[in-house]
C-alpha cells in the first residue's frame, strides 16, 4: 500500500488520533522516534553520510501491570522509562555512527583491554556516568537553590509565617529556572550540540508534519514548527514550576536546606505525575489556556532547536516512518535492503582496494629485484 493510501485511510479516521502517537529524542547525528508499538533509530553514519536504522518493539512493565497505567501513575511510569530507554538510545545510536576503530590501529593495550574486560569496562563506566549525572542533576536543581534561597530569605528578607513560605518557594523555583537556562545556553555553545538541536529541531517538525496528515517529505517537514508542547524541554519547564507550588503546600514549615531537598526528592513522583498529565493534555488540545500555560515551555525551546538543513530532516523523517509500520508499509525492510546494499558496495570497494595495494607491492619487489 502506498504511503498516499495510508495517509488518506488514516485521515478519515480523524487526525486527532495522531496526536500523542509519537514522540522522539534527537541523538548525535540522529533522531529516535517512539511509537505506541515500535521504536526506531535513524542515524547518519559518519564514515560514508548514509542513513541507517535500527528498529525494536516498545515494552513496557505497565502493559503487564494495568494499574500502572493509571493518571498520575503513569507519569512516574513514563518518566523512569523514558529516562532508561534515553540512555539506551544514545549508546546504540552512538554505535551506529560508524567510529569503530580498525584492529589494526588499536595499541596492544586497547586489544587487551577489548578481549578481556571490554564489555565489563564499558558497563562499569556506564553505571558510574548515569549515577554522577543524577547527582550532578540533583545538586544543580534541588540542592543549590534550597540552598541560595535559604540564603536570601534568612538573611535579606524580614519575612515570617505564611508570605516567608511563598516567598522561599517562589525565589527557589526563579532559581531553579535561571540554573536551568543557563545549562542549556552554555551546552548550545558547544558545536556538536548545535547540531543535536538540529536534529531536535527535525523531530519536532517531522512530528508535526506527521500529525497535519501531510506527505512525509523534506518540503512539508520545513514548513512545520520547530516548537512542540509535548516536548521533554516543556516537561522540565512544567516541572519546575509546579514545584513551587507543591513546595508552599507540602514544605512551608521546612527551613532546613538538607530536609527540604530531601523531602523534595520525595515529593518528585508527585511533580512528575502532575507534569506528564499537562504536557499530556497540551499535546493533544489547543485552547487559549493551553497555550499560555505551554508558552514558557515553547520559549524555552528556542534554546533546545535549531532549524534543521535538509539532510538533517531526512534523517528525521525515515526514523518517523520506520517507527509507524502500520502508516508506512514495508519502508523499515526497504531501509534494511539498501542498508545491505551499500555494506555489499563497500566491502566490495575495500577487497578491490586491497588487491590494488597488493599488485602495488608485487610490484615493487619486481622492481628491487631486477635491480639487484
């Protein structure tokens, strides 16, 4: 069935059940794309610029467990989830680039290394990164504005009761917001992020572009927005604003900086919860409230995207439709077979190379020997 055919299928039923159907993550070089049933990869290799994919089916432990699917329940669900398969994602994403490095220009050390304790090592390494990156986050987003907020209402603001509460909260989350910005300013400095925002910026216009029931092509994917209420930019936007109010309800008798930002860690579930059921909600309506509530979100992803070049929005697009099978038929197994042709070209265009560089060096030993 032509992709013309699904979309006209798809639209009759409602474009309305396409919103919320997928979402995505940008990766270096690369865009994942979930859908409801399967999550693909779509990465640019750096070696020969050619565009491959990977493919697995979506599982979830709340599909096991329905309770878990649950409003509120299902944000924390998500959250764990998605910030699992994140990592997953970039370490198989970074693994399609094509940076291996040849045998033979690994030390001796490097092959040991590889052959002994490679898996083991990369694992330790991997756990290690995951853990200084949680309490790196923690430390930067709970622990120092508790702290400085502390500061400034203790010893700058003659407040008590009810209005030192507020205001404690208050200049922690403007806290929180300033930290939070400042991060994402300083990351879109470096080059390689620069272009992962890029990639940001594909995924949200291929999603859009998906979601208006128009053709999946490099022209309609342009003249789509690069800011989306569903994106996680948003959702850690929301999150920090709702922690204000939870910390004036939960936390208003608190002073402690330590017990604060631990009781701020507890009430996360709760931050979560309520985060994933507005950006949700936003994702799949558009009203005047909607978007005002959604505005600081999409400001904020003027940092996070970038217009992406052409190149770029393929690679946005193929990781769209390989994860839609079902809107998209057969083009995963189309990726598949042209991935095995350009392998088939390029083994062939070493094995020619070599046997050129081995007739060289006959050659040559002619040569030496007809001189002798």
């Amino acid at each position: 069935m032509s992709e013309n055919k699904n979309l006209q299928q798809n639209s009759s039923c409602g474009l309305s059940a396409r919103r919320g159907a997928v979402g995505g993550q940008a990766l270096i070089e690369g865009v994942m794309m979930r859908g409801k049933q399967h999550t693909a990869i779509a990465v640019r290799r750096l070696d020969n610029k050619k565009i491959v994919v990977s493919r697995k089916h979506n599982k979830s432990i709340s599909d096991k467990y329905k309770f878990l699917k649950w409003p509120m329940i299902r944000g924390v669900v998500n959250f764990v989830e998605s910030m699992i398969m994140s990592f997953s994602t970039i370490t198989e994403g970074t693994d399609m680039l094509g940076l291996d490095v040849a045998e033979e220009e690994q030390s001796k050390f490097d092959k040991w290394i590889d052959e002994h304790c490679g898996k083991w090592l990369v694992s330790v390494v991997s756990v290690i990164s995951v853990i200084l990156g949680v309490l790196l986050s923690m430390g930067l987003f709970i622990f120092l504005p508790t702290f400085i907020g502390g500061l400034v209402v203790d010893n700058l603001l003659s407040l008590e009761g009810a209005s030192e509460a507020i205001w404690r909260n208050i200049i922690e989350g403007v806290l929180k917001v300033i930290i939070f910005v400042a991060y994402i300013w300083l990351t879109g400095l470096i080059p390689d992020m620069k272009r992962v925002y890029m990639y940001h910026g594909a995924e949200h216009k291929s999603i859009f572009c998906y979601e208006a029931g128009l053709e999946l092509n490099v022209e309609n994917v342009k003249k789509q927005s690069r800011f989306h209420p569903r994106c996680g930019t948003s959702f850690m936007f929301a999150m920090i604003i709702l922690s204000i109010a939870i910390g004036i309800v939960f936390l208003w008798a608190i002073e402690t900086v330590w017990l604060r930002s631990l009781l701020k860690i507890a009430l996360l579930p709760i931050t979560v919860g309520i985060g994933y059921e507005f950006i949700r909600y936003a994702g799949r309506h558009d009203n005047v409230i909607i978007r005002i509530l959604a505005k600081p979100g999409l400001w904020m992803q003027n940092l996070t995207t970038r217009e992406p070049s052409d190149d770029i929005i393929e690679v946005g697009i193929t990781a769209l439709k390989c994860a839609l099978p079902d809107d998209f038929v057969g083009f995963y197994e189309e990726c598949l077979a042209k991935m095995e042709e350009d392998k088939k070209e390029t083994e062939s265009v070493d094995t020619t190379d070599g046997n050129a560089v081995e007739d060289n060096d006959n050659s040559s030993a002619e040569e030496v020997n007809l001189d002798a």
